[in-house]
C-alpha cells in the first residue's frame, strides 16, 4: 500500500514541481517546505466469511506541511490522487505547530483479501 501511495504522489508532475519532498511517517531533520508526509494510521478488518478475513479498511493520513500556509493548490493534486487510487476522503483539518502550517487529510478504502 504503501509503495502504491508513494509512486502515485510521485508520478504527478503538478506535485513534483511544488512540493519539496515526499517522505513517509515523517519528514527528515532539515528538510524543505513545502512537503508531503503519509503514513497508514489504521488497517481493521472489515469483513470477515468462514472464519477468514477477507476485506480490511485501510485509513491512510497525509500531511501537507507548508511554511506560509498555501497548501490548498497542493491538497487539490493529492485529492485526485487519492480519489483516483480508490480512497475515499473521511476528515480534513487544519494545524499549526511551531513556524510549519499543514493540511491534514485522511482517507480510507477497503482491501480485499485473495482466498
């Protein structure tokens, strides 16, 4: 899932020309502004037949931490990516910490098991 997320973030020119970085769980010390950090925050199983999981539900969070607080264009790409990836958006919200202002948006969709 992971691989999944990261080369479609990736192959998107539109993000490439604006964002800094991609990174996974976390952006490194030092790093540029702005960026993307997503990570898998839940996977559930989500149905279940003969005693055999056979769906989960996947909710992934990524983050798009700025300096100045313009991540709406940058959020636009990474929604028509997600949507296109087969998530569905749950919840966005807004957070400031320290000088860094990000975007926060989840999205979740299920997995379906080969049996």
């Amino acid at each position: 899932m992971n691989e999944k997320i990261l080369a479609a973030l990736m192959a998107e020119k539109d993000i490439a020309a604006k964002v800094r970085g991609v990174y996974h769980l976390v952006s490194p010390h030092g790093c540029r502004y702005p960026n993307i950090v997503y990570s898998i925050i839940s996977d559930v199983p989500a149905l279940h037949g003969d005693n055999i999981e056979l769906q989960s539900r996947v909710t992934v969070r990524i983050h798009i931490v700025t300096k100045d607080g313009r991540y709406e264009e940058i959020y636009r790409y990474v929604n028509r990516i997600m949507l296109n990836l087969g998530f569905m958006r749950v919840q966005a919200v807004e957070q400031r910490e320290d000088d860094l202002k990000a975007k926060i948006v989840d999205y979740r969709t299920g997995v379906d098991f080969d049996v």
